[in-house]
C-alpha cells in the first residue's frame, strides 16, 4: 500500500502536476489523521473496557469489605449489651448499703475491656495507594466511600481511644492500688468468696468507682449507638453497589 502511493506521488511530479500532487498530499495527510484518530479511538475503547472492567472488581472487593466490617460490628454491639447488662448491676450493687460487690470477671472487664472497630481497609488502600479512586465513576459511590472511612477515622476514633485512654490511664492504676483483682481463675479454684471484692466504707463513699461506672455505660452507650449507625450505613451502601455491579 505504501509503495502504491508513493509511485502515484512520483508519477504526479514527474508529469509536473502541481495541483494535482498538492491535492493528492493534503488527501495523504488526512488519511493518515484518519488512521491515527481511529486507533486512538479503538486504544481509548479498549482502555475504557479495562477500566470498567478493573472498576467491577474493586465494587465487588468494597462490597466484601463491607459484608465483614459489619459482622464484626455486630459482634461488638452484642459484647458491648453484654457489658452494659454487667455495668449495671455493677452500678446497682455500688447504690446498695453492702459493703461486697461480685468480682470474678464481670468486674474486672466492665470496667477495663475495650471495643474498638477495626475496618477492613484494603480495598481503599489500594485504591489511594495506586491513584485509581477516579476509577469508581460514580459520584455516589465515591463519595459515600469516602464518607464511611472519615466517619470511622474520625469520631468512632475519638470514642474509642477516650475509652482506651481512660480505662488504661484512670481506673486500671486505681482497681490495682485499692483492690485485690482476680484474673481467669481455674473454675476449680474459685469460692464464692473469690468472687465477692469488700469494699471499705471510705471506698463504698468514694465517687470514683461510681462515677467509672457511670462514665462506662455513657461511653459505650454512644459507641454502641455509632457503630448500630454505621451498620444502617453499611446496608445502604451495599444497596447502591448492587446497582452498580453488573451480574
């Protein structure tokens, strides 16, 4: 093919038809802007399919994330119930005139135990990492996404680490100065006095355990309710990925 025109380009100018080789050129260079403009569209289309192809597959990777960060939430809500039940009859006992209170381990962790939530980050890592957030074309999608990490980074992060700060720092030190703790004992070993802390009446009187309880049930209160709305979220964000991911 390119020989064929090229003998026509010599053939002009030999015969020394100007007009016609100038013709014949300008027509030359727009079959090549042709050609050009044509396997750029056929290389942009062929992207484009890759990209919504890659963009697919990270919709099905977020929705998986998804699908765990909610069972694991769920599981810390039920923890969570289970501490406010023991947190309150820890409450109730510190109200009362006796001066026993039940140890084991209801006493210890409702006053210690933490419940953070960890999200599964991968997929969003690697989105940010590798510069390809602009692949999920969905406005909606990506925003929402956004949202739901700042969300977790921000104020569930806050609640957490003033629980953690808190329990680590404040009444960790206070329960092993004034208290003699009993950690996983043997079920073998442990009576009923085992289970019982005296407490004296000065510290019956002291507000500081009361008001470690009161705080206790305040916190995960709010932590409990967060992370129910974080699972509303999640469930709506899994219903706008259904309608974006192609069966």
């Amino acid at each position: 093919m390119i020989k064929f025109f090229r003998h026509i380009r010599q053939r002009l100018v030999t015969e020394n038809k100007l007009s016609k080789y100038l013709l014949y050129a300008i027509g030359e260079i727009i079959l090549v802007v042709i050609g050009i403009l044509i396997a750029l569209s056929i290389n942009n289309w062929n992207q484009d399919r890759l990209n919504k192809s890659e963009e697919q597959n990270y919709l099905k990777a977020i929705k998986t994330d998804l699908k765990k960060d909610s069972l694991n939430l769920n599981h810390l809500i039920n923890n969570i119930d289970i501490q406010l039940t023991t947190l309150g009859k820890l409450k109730k006992d510190l109200d009362s005139e006796s001066l026993t209170i039940q140890q084991n381990v209801p006493f210890t962790s409702s006053l210690l135990n933490t419940f953070s939530f960890v999200p599964e980050k991968s997929t969003i890592q690697d989105l940010v990492s590798s510069g390809k957030l602009n692949l999920l074309a969905n406005k909606q999608v990506k925003d929402t996404l956004l949202s739901y990490y700042n969300t977790i980074d921000t104020s569930i992060f806050a609640l957490n680490t003033s629980l953690i700060e808190y329990s680590r720092n404040t009444i960790a030190p206070f329960l092993m100065t004034y208290y003699t703790l009993e950690f996983n004992y043997p079920e073998s070993l442990i009576t009923e006095n085992s289970n019982l802390v005296t407490l004296t009446t000065e510290q019956k009187q002291s507000q500081f355990l009361s008001n470690a309880v009161k705080y206790r049930i305040a916190i995960l209160s709010s932590l409990k309710s967060s992370y129910e709305a974080l699972i509303i979220q999640i469930n709506g964000f899994q219903k706008t990925l259904d309608t974006k991911i192609k069966k």
